[in-house]
C-alpha cells in the first residue's frame, strides 16, 4: 500500500526547524561535509522545493520529497576568518516507515514540527525520488528556483534504472541503466562552476577525452547560477585510475605504460583548454601573488596540524625559490587547468584509453580561486603525488613503482604538448610541495589514517637537495 502523501508543502522555516536536530547530528558524518571536527551552531534554508517524488499511489513512494539548499553555520577554523557558512544540497525523503533498503540511508526520526512522526533519509540512495531528476533533466523542468536543462544533441531516455555510487567522493553520484552518471554536488555556491564550465568547454574545442555534459541542473538565485548537478555520459566497463593503479600493484605488475598514455591524455587536454579559454603570461608581480598564496597555505597548515612545524623552514624553500627566479624576470604561461587531477579522477576505457573527469578543482579552495589561470605544473603535480599516494597504498612494498611512474608520465605528458614537466624544476617542486601541504590538512581533517601518507612527502620535500631527489 502507498504511504499517505504529504499534500502540501511547509514553509522553508517549519520545515528546516523540524529537521534541524537530526540535520545537525546527521550532516558531519557524510565523507562530504566539509566542516567535520567543528559543532554545528546553526542552520538556515537558502531554498527549499518540494518535488514530486514518482507516480500517484505507486506502491513504496515516499510520503514527501524535498529539495534543500542549506546554509550551514559552524565557528570557524582555528585560524581561519570568520564565514558565512557553507551551503549543501540535500534531497530529502520522508516516509512513515523506512524499508530496510534504505536503512543506511537514514537521518533519523522526526519528533517536532510538520514532519513528526515521519522518518526522513538521503532520497538519492532510493531509485523513485533519484528517477524524479533524471525525468526533470529529461524534461527540461523548472520548480521554483530549480533548473533542469539539457544539451539537445544528447539523448536521455526515459525510465533508466538509477543506482548510487559507493566509491568514496566529496559529492554524491548516481548512475542511470549504463548509459548516463549524475554528480550531485553537495557544497554548493553562487557563480559559474568549472565541473560545467570547464567540460563545456573542451567539448567545443573537439576534445575526446572528457566525457561531453548531457544536462545539468541549476538553482535561480542571487549570485547565481547555482550548479547543482551535471549529467554526463556513462563509460561502461571503465576503470577507475586509482583502483586500477592498486590492482597492478597488488600483482607486481608494471604500470609505466598506464602512466605513459595518462601524460599524453593530460597533455591533449591542457592543449585543448589553452584553445579554448584565454592564457596569460605569470610576470614577477603575478608570481609573487601565487608564491604569496602558497606561504599563506604553509602558514595556516601549520597551524591547524602543528606535526608540520619542524617541516615548515624547509617547505618554504619551495617557494621562495620559485619568487626568486620570478624576480629575476623569469615568466610562465598560465592556463585554466583540472585543478585537481590524480588518478581518482581518470578513467581507463576497455580499449585502453583515457579520460578525465570532474573538473570540480580542490573542494577546499574558494571557486575564485579554482576558476583562475595557473601552470600545467599544478595538474602535473598533482598526478605526481597520485602515484606516490598509490604506491603507499599498496598491502606489499613496491619501491620505486611511483618514480618509474612519474618518469613515464613526464615523458608521456612531453610527447604531446612539446614540452617535458620535469625541465622546469622549481616550479614542479613548488606546486608539488603545495599540493602536499594541501592533502596534509585534507587528511587531518577527513581521514586520520591516511596522514602518514602526505607527511612522507613533506619530509621528502623539506629535506635538502640530495635527499630530495631520492624517492620518498
């Protein structure tokens, strides 16, 4: 029998009220959240929508279905200044009983307001309410401030089953029969977004290597708009670079071929972004505004995981090396980039080739940010510590498989663009050492165990020359 359907919607106010203490204890436990070891003070709607959830009277629909933007208040971190909070997109499900499918699924049970009595849950993990935004994609439907909007040239067929993604992610993924993949994005914010831009962008320029946006939703707002989610084309049968990287591993296999084909797909889309969208050339006062950031980022590092005080003076020799040869009238190219390339976000085709997705960039960066020009070197670094990350996770010893990998790539990313990574060292090394103080406080942050990991590449990037050309 169908659960009894809310009919009507309560006001954004009543609504967030009755699930703000569940919200509260529910919201730092998602791999998403982005301000986990920080009480929750506060919660207030930015909009909220209700949806409709499936069919009249289908057997098992939920009760209600609502669409959240909430804006979460939290002190700020130590160090950091004070901030409006962050904003996260939920899909909310309420039902009077939640079946045991969906027991993962569960924020809790609600005792005040217009929903007590209810149960409410993540409605993406439940394929009716997850079939409801691939129907307003297809549809291309607006409710309230929500746009659903699709690329006329891609088809988007009706009634594909939706199933979740389980893989560990900063957002949420929902994949459609084997054909289409959504990425719901969780914290949200005004401006143009690169995880659309950027893919747009590339597809314009004939570039094969990224996987062409299908649809995507928006929310009409000020500042806006808002992207809240992008509908791509599904490579069924495609590895993920970071599970396949652990597999080879696992069998002693050698995997410099893999990296080599991954430099030339990095090369072909560093090509195709430089067509696309403008370049510019890094002068001394450019530089110096980059180097500047990259203290910055040391300096609150430190602060908030002090195990990379004794590591900092040797850090910084990074970075004032690279200021130095800027002041010496050394300039660079600058570009717009992935922002946050490793092989997470690389997949392999059966045939054997290789895409890239999620342009989303560090999701601890502000947008601004993530949208400005930088050198390829910050893509490449990032790859760099990807096969280092790899080879730390492996169950057996494999030394050096990361260095054979990241020759392979240098040599591969060369091949295509002209132009080999590693002839520019003081500006690989610089925004290697950036990127690792960056996974060292991202790692603090969401997964303690893994802290070892970057710290092994702080020590090796601190020490003096002769060490640091020894693999970490």
């Amino acid at each position: 029998m169908p659960e009894a359907v809310i009919s009507t919607v309560p006001s954004p106010t009543a609504l967030l009220a009755s699930l703000d203490p569940l919200l509260r204890a529910w919201l730092p436990g998602r791999r998403w959240f982005a301000g986990k070891g920080r009480p929750v003070t506060g919660l207030s709607p930015v909009a909220v929508t209700g949806l409709p959830p499936s069919p009249e009277g289908a057997p098992g629909a939920p009760a209600a279905l609502y669409h959240l933007l909430v804006r979460v208040h939290q002190p700020p971190a130590p160090g950091a200044p004070e901030q409006r909070g962050d904003c996260y997109q939920l899909v909310v499900g309420v039902r009077e009983v939640l079946p045991p499918r969906l027991a993962p699924s569960l924020i809790g049970h609600v005792t005040g307001g217009p929903l007590a009595g209810y149960v409410v849950y993540d409605a993406l993990d439940d394929p009716g309410p997850a079939g409801t935004l691939l129907e307003a994609l297809r549809s291309g439907a607006r409710l309230g401030p929500l746009r659903f909007e699709r690329d006329p040239d891609h088809e988007i067929r009706a009634a594909l089953m939706p199933r979740v993604m389980t893989a560990e992610q900063s957002n949420s993924s929902v994949v459609y029969g084997d054909s289409l993949v959504l990425k719901v994005l969780r914290r949200i914010g005004p401006g143009t977004h690169p995880d659309l831009e950027l893919p747009l962008a590339l597809t314009r320029a004939g570039c094969a290597r990224v996987p062409a946006p299908a649809g995507w939703i928006t929310a009409g707002l000020p500042g806006g708009p808002w992207l809240l989610g992008v509908l791509q084309p599904y490579l069924q049968g495609a590895d993920d670079g970071w599970e396949l990287a652990l597999r080879e591993l696992a069998k002693g296999e050698d995997f410099a071929a893999e990296a080599r084909a991954l430099g030339r797909a990095t090369a072909e889309v560093h090509t195709a972004l430089a067509r696309a969208l403008p370049t510019v050339t890094l002068g001394h006062h450019a530089m110096a505004r980059i180097v500047d950031g990259m203290t910055g980022r040391l300096a609150a590092a430190v602060r908030t995981v002090p195990a990379l005080l004794p590591y900092a003076p040797g850090l910084r020799t990074a970075f004032t090396a690279l200021g130095d040869l800027a002041g010496q009238g050394r300039t660079w190219t600058a570009q717009r980039v992935h922002g946050d390339l490793h092989l997470g976000q690389c997949l392999r085709s059966p045939d054997g080739r290789w895409s890239v997705i999620d342009f989303e960039g560090e999701p601890d960066r502000p947008p601004e940010e993530r949208r400005m020009p930088q050198p390829v070197a910050r893509d490449v670094a990032g790859m760099l510590r990807s096969f280092d990350y790899a080879e730390r996770s492996a169950d057996a010893p494999a030394p050096g498989w990361a260095e054979t990998c990241r020759a392979a790539y240098c040599s591969g990313y060369a091949r295509v663009a002209g132009h080999d990574p590693r002839t520019d060292p003081v500006l690989l090394r610089a925004y290697e050492t950036d990127k690792a103080v960056y996974e060292v406080v991202y790692e603090a942050r969401h997964r303690p165990d893994w802290l070892p990991v970057p710290l092994a590449a702080v020590r090796r990037l601190a020490a003096p020359e002769p060490v640091r050309n020894r693999p970490a």
